[in-house]
C-alpha cells in the first residue's frame, strides 16, 4: 500500500505540474545555435538562399522521403523566394525568405498548419567569416502561443529544435564542403569551364601505385568507397565523411600513363587511417572545373580536351588533381547519365 500511495502521489504531482505549466507556461519560444563550419562563406551562403538546395541538408526534408516540395512562382532563392511542402511526417506548410543581408543574414517567415489554419513564426540565419571557415548562427521564434497545449510544447520544443538544428548544421557543413560556390564560367577554344575557389580538402581513402588508372572498373571504384566506409565505421567517425565520393591522382607519369592515385571519400576533418588507409589534406586554391557527361571510360577524351584550354588561356595545371563523382553508380545504374567534376587545380597546394 505505501507504494500505491507514492505512486499517486507522483502522479498527482505531475498532473498539477502539467496543469501548471497549461495555464501559466512560457507563450512563446526562442531557440539558437551555432556552429563554426570548414567552408567557405559564399558556399554555406548558397546552400541556404537557394531553397532548391535545401534537399542537401535540412534535417526535416531527410526525416520525410515523401515529402512533396511546390516552389513559389517568385522562384526559389533570394527576397520573397520560397516553396510549400506536404508530407506525411513533417504535415503541411510554407517557407519564404522576408529579408535579406548579401553574405550576412537571411530572414525566414515560416507557416505550419496544426490543423485548425496556419500558424507562422520565424527564423533568421546569420553568417560570419571567421578563421577557419564560417560561423553560422541559426534562430528561432514563435510567440502568441497561448492556448493550454501550446504553452507545454513549448516547454518541450526547444530541446527538439535544438538537436534539429544541430543536426542541420552539420549537414550544411558538408553540403557547402561538397558543393563549391562557382566565382567564374569561362568557355576557351569551345571548351566551357568554371573557374572555383576550392576549400581546403580533407580525404580518406584507397590508395594505388603504379596502376593504370584507365583500368580501374566502375566496380572497383564501388568497391572501395565500400572499404573506406566499413574502416571508418570502425572507427566511430563516419559522421564525418562527406558526399559526393572523389579520386585523387598524386601522381601521373606522361610516359606510361601510370598514376598514384587514391580513390577516396572527402571529411571534414582529417580521420585515422590505420593501416588499410591512406589520409591527405589539401589546403585551399583555385582551380579549373570540366563537367564531364558519360562514362568513364570516356574520361581520357575529356582530358585531352580540357588541358589544352587550361595551356591556351595561359594557365598551369599541377597537381594533385582530383574527380568528383557527383552522379556515378552508386546511385545510377545508367552510365549515360553519370556526372564527373574534373578539378584542376592551378596554383600551388601541399598534402600534409
């Protein structure tokens, strides 16, 4: 009986707890974090004033593979850019950017509809250049909540929000490291390029001397993200790991068309390799950027057309050079539709 008695106790202790955070809780939520991300402002800065990219990224979208996305006429980025969405999971609503300061700070008005109309709030993103990469501060608010469920959600909400926001951080980090902001298209002897400011590149991978790299299947490509990833897993540290996966060639011998080349995965900071693994770094530069369509065995005829355009507009190529496989088969059975950055770098860069 007497624990009977502490168990009623308890519970009518929580019932009065509950009806007083009901009828006298906070009427309204504030929410903030921030995170010092290895990007470059004008990359992070693109993620977010283009909706389009929000699929990189937004923890809501990735927890709602359903989700149906409507962008607004005005379009999709920028002042009074926005879309609505429906999805199982994540309900019915509305996203459109109020205010907008170029590289600094984007203002967000957002609309849920709980079932009974549409109820707004807000949020704002502030960015910041610091050492090392940029700071990026997102909050939130929601206010006029006044109703006796809306005061205990909010009690509950900002330790939700908090590990969203969290989580979303994160994954812009590695969608502005994967997806460089492009400064410059450029086109030398019919050959269209971009011209990019890199980030500095942290990867991890499989590494192979002396091997043709013309040779190299589809399949063993696959095969070896597959290794990286058991070993990292391994390790605990393949949160850190960042799509697309890419190719490094340290090395390339005109001669006999042999290369030193690792097949690897990008990080955002450098990871133990053990001894299956090879870890490198590369440091922030320019470069030259080919889209190249197709398989890759037709990768060398991409090649011999863009160094020479690289030469023409009276540029130096070095080393080590790289590939992104942004589409390729991993995730796209047809090798027609396989997209390959080719990135050459153009002026001096050191592996650490």
């Amino acid at each position: 009986m007497k624990v009977l008695r502490i168990i009623l106790v308890l519970l009518g202790l929580l019932a009065l707890l509950t009806l007083g955070i009901g009828f006298f809780g906070p009427s309204e939520i504030s929410v903030s974090h921030k995170k010092v991300m290895k990007a470059q402002l004008p990359a992070v800065w693109e993620q977010v004033v283009e909706f389009k990219n929000w699929s990189n990224w937004s923890p809501w979208v990735a927890s709602d593979q359903d989700m149906k996305i409507t962008y607004n006429e005005s379009g999709s980025r920028g002042l009074s850019g926005g879309y609505s969405w429906k999805g199982p999971k994540t309900g019915k609503g509305v996203m459109e950017i109020r205010e907008i300061k170029e590289g600094e700070k984007i203002g967000i008005n957002i609309g849920v509809d709980m079932g009974d109309g549409m109820e707004y709030s807000t949020c704002d993103m502030q960015f910041k250049e610091v050492e090392g990469g940029t700071e990026v501060t997102w909050n939130w608010e929601s206010s006029g909540n006044i109703s006796f469920g809306e005061r205990l959600s909010n009690v509950i909400m900002p330790s939700i929000l908090k590990r969203m926001y969290e989580e979303g951080l994160n994954g812009l980090q590695k969608a502005a490291i994967s997806n460089p902001f492009i400064t410059k298209e450029l086109e030398v002897k019919g050959i269209a390029m971009k011209e990019v400011e890199m980030p500095e590149l942290f990867y991890i991978g499989k590494r192979y001397v002396d091997r043709n790299k013309e040779e190299i299947t589809a399949k063993m490509y696959a095969s070896s993200y597959k290794d990286i990833y058991r070993e990292v897993s391994g390790n605990g540290e393949v949160s850190k790991l960042v799509q697309p996966p890419i190719s490094v060639t340290e090395a390339f011998d005109n001669e006999t068309k042999f290369s030193t080349f690792t097949i690897a995965i990008m990080s955002t900071e450098k990871l133990y390799g053990g001894l299956s693994l090879a870890t490198d770094y590369i440091k922030p530069h320019k470069a030259m950027v080919y889209v190249h369509k197709g398989s890759y065995e037709t990768l060398p005829e991409s090649y011999e057309r863009l160094m020479p355009a690289i030469y023409a507009k009276g540029l130096t190529p070095l080393m080590p050079s790289y590939e992104v496989y942004s589409i390729g088969p991993i995730n796209e059975p047809d090798n027609s539709k396989w997209i390959t950055q080719i990135v050459i770098p153009l002026e001096w860069i050191e592996a650490m």
